[in-house]
C-alpha cells in the first residue's frame, strides 16, 4: 500500500503538538516543528534553582491529572515516574488566615456544596440551547445564584482565577462547568513528574533529532 507523504508545519511547540510530531511519522507524515522561542516547551516551564538544584519549581503546567491517561500513558512510555501532588490549603482573608482544608475539601458552606452538586447533576442533561444561554452568564453570576454567599464568591473567585487566568467574573458559564463538572474531586491536580514537567516536553523534543522529525528552536 502506497501512503502519501505530508509535511506538517507547527509554529510553536507544546505538549499536544510534539506528541503530533512524535506520533505521525508512523504514519508517513514528514514532520518538522519550529520553535519559536529559545525555550521548548511554552507553558510547560519547570524551573531549578541555582542555590538549591535539588528543587524544581514548576512555574507553568503544574499537574498531571488521574484521569488525564494519554498523558500518564506517556510518561510510562518514557519511564517517566510521577509522584503525588495534591495539596492542602488555608484562605488568607482581611489579614488572617481562615481554615485548614485537606486536598479535595470544598471551603464553602453545606447548601452552597448541596447547590453545586445540584448543578454538576443538571449539567448532565442540557440541551444546546442550555449550554448557549449559560455561556452568555458568567461563573460568578450562575454561583452566585445558586445562594453563593459574597465571601464564598470571593473565595470561589480565588480558587478558580488560578485555572482561568483572570476573574470568575469573566469566565462564561458554560466553560467553567466543562472544567470543574468533567474532572474528579481534586479538579486533576493530582501528580507530577520527578524532577520536572519539563521532562517529558524534552522526551519528545529528543525523539524528534532520532529520526522521527525536524526540530528547529530559536536557541539552536
């Protein structure tokens, strides 16, 4: 069987599309990746520390979820071992700091966590048009109907700003729910690699100077 030969160019390089670039040559594809940064790996980004080198710092993606099993998959692949990384946490509010929590524990109130539960049921069932309609809210506005008080929409808005980038107050609706509703208790903040997430980008980047590809960087 004849197979036609492609090129697939990507401008920039993350995870998913090394893992493109790693896998389509099996499948006669002529890959070739373009770095443009002097730096692979984009958010990947873990980062070491000139007085402590025993210590990685993971300054952009941070977790590798139970349930995210290409990913573990992966890291099997390359013999990669990962380790647990769920972590407990307090709020610091007006100056003090409120509550101890354990790894998965939701600091809000039994009928705002009853209210939440609810919806994550609801969300099961919507329509197209539901999920138009919630996506024209924002995750404040639907918590917040839910019987979110304001110090739990505060505390939501710092829980969650950290996966969205910015405010609760600009996140639509619907796309909060696919992040939150579509993941396990502890929102798949559940492991990381030993020595740095980093790892696995440089696996797949090595893969590509063996013959798998071309991978060209702006730092060589």
């Amino acid at each position: 069987m004849v197979h036609e030969t492609k090129e697939l160019h990507c401008d920039r390089s993350r995870t998913l599309r090394l893992r493109a670039a790693y896998e389509l040559p099996g499948r006669q594809w002529n890959v070739t990746v373009l770095e443009a940064t002097e730096r692979t790996g984009e958010r990947a980004y873990s980062h070491r520390f000139k007085g402590a080198k025993h210590l990685v710092c993971e300054i952009g993606g941070e977790w590798i979820g139970a349930g995210h099993r290409e990913m573990r998959d992966l890291c099997g692949k390359f013999k990669l071992d990962l380790i647990p990384h769920r972590f407990d946490f307090q709020c610091f509010e007006s100056g003090k700091i409120r509550g101890q929590y354990k790894a998965g524990d939701r600091p809000f109130s039994a009928k705002a966590n009853a209210e939440f539960d609810k919806l994550r049921q609801e969300a099961k069932t919507w329509s197209p048009r539901n999920q138009e309609v919630l996506d024209r809210k924002d995750w404040w506005t639907i918590l917040r109907d839910r019987g979110f008080t304001r110090h739990e929409l505060l505390r939501r808005d710092l829980m969650d700003s950290t996966d969205f980038g910015e405010s609760i107050r600009q996140v639509g609706g619907f796309s909060a729910t696919a992040e939150y509703f579509g993941s396990n208790r502890y929102d798949e903040m559940d492991y990381r690699i030993v020595g740095g997430n980093i790892r696995l980008v440089d696996k797949l980047a090595g893969e590509m100077g063996k013959g798998a590809g071309r991978f060209y960087s702006k730092g060589g």
